[in-house]
C-alpha cells in the first residue's frame, strides 16, 4: 500500500485543503480522490504521490468521461 496525498485547490489555485489516500496503485488512489466530494463546481484537485504527480481532475469528470 502507498500513501498519497490529495490536494483540493480552489478556482484560483488556492490549495484550500488536502487528505491523505492509502492505496494498492495509482489506479486505486485516483478512484478514491474522484470520489470525494468538493466544495464547489469550480474546484478540482491534485493527486501526489511524494513529490511524483499523479493526476488532476475534478470529480465529476469520471463521471463524464466513464
């Protein structure tokens, strides 16, 4: 298992809050972060995994994009 750190920036950019993730791969982790609901619709976050950059997104595009 790996942590990963889950990083919630605003639509400025503005890091507002973050959570750590535990998670077999990257797969597993970028599930978990898209879950997580956010403050607003214009937010977004960024997933680490130490200091490699795992993805960023918003949540609801999984759903869009399946």
């Amino acid at each position: 298992m790996t942590d990963y750190w889950c990083r919630f920036v605003d639509s400025r950019g503005r890091v507002y809050a973050s959570e750590k993730l535990v998670a077999r791969d990257d797969s597993e982790a970028i599930a978990k972060a898209r879950a997580i609901p956010l403050r607003s619709a214009g937010d977004s976050f960024e997933l680490w995994d130490g200091r490699r950059h795992v993805d960023v997104g918003h949540p609801r595009e999984a759903a869009r994009n399946g």
